[in-house]
C-alpha cells in the first residue's frame, strides 16, 4: 500500500463522483489491515479546488435559483444541494487525512471513515436523484465548504473548530426541517435518506469536537475559549440558530459553547 497521505490525494483529485466513492471505500478496506504514514514527505501540494465532474458549475450562492418542493424540478434541485454538500464533505474528509501531518493514527482512521460514510451518502442521495431524471451536475451548486477549508489548510485546530463543528454541523440544526417538508410533498424517501445521515453526521462531528480538543490540549489552549475566537474571526455575523441542541450534545458541544451560540449567533 502506498502512503496513507498519498493515497488520499488521489482520491481527493478524482473528478469522477462515482470512481471518487469507489477508491475512497477501497481506501478505507484496505486500510484496515495496511496503514501505511510517511511524515518525512513534508511537501502538502496546496490545491485550490479538489476533483469535481467537469459537468458540475460552481457559482455563487446569490445565483443559485429557489424552487418549489412541490415540482419534481423543485425537488430535484434540493436533492442536488444535499448531495453536494456530502460530495463536498468527501473532499473535507479526504484533505484532513492528506493535509494534515505528524497526528495520531487514529485521526487518519477516523477522517477515512468519514469520508467512506460521506461516500455512501452521497451515493443514496444521488441514487435518489436519478430516480426523479436528473443526475449530478445538472444544476449549479456553490463551494462555501470548500472555500472553508482553503482558508484553513494551514491550521488543523481551526479546520477541527471550523469545518466539522460549524459548518458540517448546521445539518444537524436543520435536518429535521427539511425532512418535514419532503415528507409534506410526497417524498418520503428523501426523508428517510436524511434520517440516515443525520444519524451518522452526529458521530462525524463529535470526531470534529474529539480531534479540536486534542488540537487545544496540545497548543496548552481552553477549547472552549478557543471555539469563541475562532468563530469570531471567521464567521463575523453568519452564524444563525435555531440549533438542534440535544444533537449538538450528542457530537461533543459543551453547554458553555451551546449558551454562547445561542446568546450571540440565535
């Protein structure tokens, strides 16, 4: 086997959605039983954009078009958006396990499992959207997660704080919301495709939680303080609740980071 960082290089590059969920669970197998870490290559390509279909156009969120649930097309659009953001989360879980150097072998082990479940969802989703006429990259998508991690590819306790436990983690709050407007328009599949990843989204970002943690203990840092700048620095008013708080429990956020969300960025 071929060095783990290397190795989630190349399936971070695939631009094929199919071929990038292939490689990244055969990844996952193999490592298993062959976990390979070569530190000593210390130079991180820096990479502006991970593979996506050369069908897919990026725009700005502002572009993107409202549609009604009660359309086909309308549905169709929102399962578009929902798998993109776990097409997204792929590339997330897959630059951790590149970017990151000189950790434990169990961050590498969890982020791989990350990226084999985001895998898996992303395949129900677009399963789901084949079966209404439409495949992805059919409609445009944007790259706030993305652009997110570009911003911290230098700083693996801000990526921890960032990307997991803001970003990823707002599914938590608005699932549930979702789910009850699909179920309302006759989608009850869509619904209980969501049900499935909630669940496992909840252990994605406690692993967030777990590695930010680590990242506080070994800088001498108070995570809790920490997570209030870090959110201060980067999401200067675009934070919103309501928030799903027994969920965000559940993944790892502590009543004091609970009160300060709610109080500050309700």
């Amino acid at each position: 086997m071929t060095d783990i960082h290397e190795s989630a290089l190349v399936c971070l590059q695939s631009r094929d959605a199919d071929e990038k969920c292939r490689l990244t669970h055969a990844l996952m197998l193999e490592s298993r039983n062959h976990f390979v870490i070569d530190d000593r290559k210390n130079t991180v390509k820096p990479l502006a954009i991970p593979g996506y279909p050369d069908s897919l156009e990026l725009v700005s969120p502002r572009h993107l078009k409202r549609r009604r649930l009660g359309t086909v097309e309308g549905r169709a659009a929102l399962i578009h958006a929902l798998a993109h953001i776990e097409f997204n989360a792929i590339n997330l879980a897959l630059d951790a396990v590149y970017r990151f150097r000189n950790l434990p072998t169990e961050f590498y082990r969890d982020w791989l499992r990350v990226a084999d479940e985001e895998s898996t969802h992303f395949l129900l989703l677009h399963t789901h959207l084949c079966s209404l006429g439409y495949n992805y990259g059919d409609f445009p998508a944007h790259d706030g997660l993305w652009e997110m991690a570009v911003k911290t590819a230098e700083d693996v306790m801000a990526r921890m704080a960032l990307v997991p436990r803001c970003l990823e983690a707002r599914g938590l709050d608005v699932t549930p919301g979702i789910q009850k407007k699909l179920i309302n328009n006759g989608d009850a599949v869509a619904a209980l495709i969501l049900g499935i990843i909630l669940r496992d989204e909840i252990g994605h970002v406690s692993i967030g939680s777990r590695w930010f943690k680590y990242c506080c203990q070994l800088q001498d840092l108070e995570p809790e303080r920490s997570f209030k700048q870090l959110v201060e620095k980067y999401f200067v008013g675009e934070l919103r609740g309501p928030y799903h708080i027994e969920a965000r429990r559940q993944a790892g956020f502590s009543e004091a980071e609970l009160n300060y969300l709610q109080f500050h960025h309700e």
